[in-house]
C-alpha cells in the first residue's frame, strides 16, 4: 500500500526531528526544546516500551539482546558486524517510531525526538523545517565515548573491563565507534540536504538552541510554514 507523501506530512506536521552523529547534543536539544515550548519529549530509546510488539523474525536486530549468547558477545562483535547491526536497528525501529509519534501528536502537541530514522524516510515524512542534523567530529566521537556519565555506557565499559583481554576488546570497540561514526558517515549527514548544525564546544547549549529555534520557526510570533 502506497501512502501520499502529503499525507504523511500530515500526521507529522507537528513532530520536529533531531538526527545525527554521537556527541553531538541531540538529547540535550530535544530536552531543552520540549521543556521550553511545552512540547513532549522524545529522548533516546523513547520507544522501548514498544519492544513487546516484535519478534525474532521480523525484527532480528532489535531482538538481538534477547538472542545473543552475553554481554561478552555484544563487545566483541566485529566493527562491519556492529555497524550492520546499528543500521539494522534503525530501519526495524522506524516504523515504531512513527507509530509512537502519531500517538504522542494526539490533540496538536508539538513533539521533539531524538530519531534514528533514515534519512530517506524522514524526507518522506517531513520537510526541511521540521529535521535537524546535529553533527560531532568523528574523532570526538570515538575519544569521549567513556566519558559519557549514562549508566549505559559504564555498564558496557565494565564489561569490556571483564573480558578475557580487556586491552582487546577495549580497542575494537574503539575500531567500532570508529566505523559507525566514520568520516562517510559524517558526510552522508553533512550532505542530507537538511539543516545542519555542528558542534562547536565554544558556543553555550542556549546558543545552539536559539540556532534550532530559529531553523523550526519557534521564536516567538512566529509559525512552522
């Protein structure tokens, strides 16, 4: 079944997109931007509670953690085989994601989400004033991973910490943050034709919300076109 692309503008009219690479502030702007206009809220992994609703079969990639064999497993996969892994995700998650935002958009509420849609399903859905790229230099990427305080990344950490070689898997980790946040990838996001913000560690979190405010016509007096 074929679905207008007016349409489905339509249904998400109301939904502003962030996308991009690691460290790049995406959470932090979506947080900012909902608490500021009132809007909900749509941070990483926000459609978990979803999960229920796949299965091995048709989402093979999302059902992973319920498949693999351990922790150890995940850390020490291949960089090709954690990149396809991520990619795989974020094609099997988009259509959670859209089913989540038409729910969340219930009654005209504005919505900001931290997203992992591709880029070429955002372009079907949405328009150039409604997503947002936020991109980090591929190195900041991979030389901060660990420093991120979220329980998340320390829990993988210790568990690379726990490995037979913990000096191993700890660098081909590095080789795999290095291959999904890889100068290609980088430029396939510079050159999405969407409005790109990078960051900038010498401009405050407001500044570059204002950058994003004004990109989505959310200044006051103003309307999304």
């Amino acid at each position: 079944m074929n679905i207008d692309d007016n349409i489905l503008r339509r249904l998400f009219e109301n939904v502003y997109f962030v996308t991009g690479t690691a460290y790049a502030g995406k959470s932090t702007m979506v947080r900012m931007l909902a608490e500021k206009h009132g809007g909900v809220w749509c941070g990483e992994n926000y459609i978990e509670k979803l999960f229920g609703l796949v299965d091995e079969k048709h989402q093979p990639n999302l059902c992973y953690f319920q498949t693999m064999s351990g922790w150890q497993e995940f850390v020490n996969r291949t960089p090709e085989q954690y990149a396809a892994w991520i990619e795989g995700c974020a094609v099997e998650g988009a259509a959670l994601e859209l089913v989540e935002l038409i729910r969340r958009t219930e009654g005209g509420r504005m919505v900001f989400v931290d997203t992992n849609i591709p880029l070429e399903a955002l372009r079907a859905i949405s328009d150039y004033r409604r997503v947002a790229v936020m991109l980090a230099d591929p190195d900041v990427s991979v030389s901060r991973f660990f420093e991120r305080p979220d329980a998340e990344k320390q829990f993988l950490y210790q568990r690379m910490l726990e490995s037979e070689d913990p000096e191993a898997t700890l660098a081909n980790y590095r080789a795999i943050l290095a291959r999904i946040n890889s100068p290609e990838n980088y430029r396939r996001y510079e050159d999405s034709g969407f409005f790109v913000v990078k960051r900038d560690d010498a401009r405050s979190p407001e500044a570059t919300l204002a950058i994003l405010e004004e990109h989505f016509c959310l200044q006051a007096g103003e309307e999304t076109p």
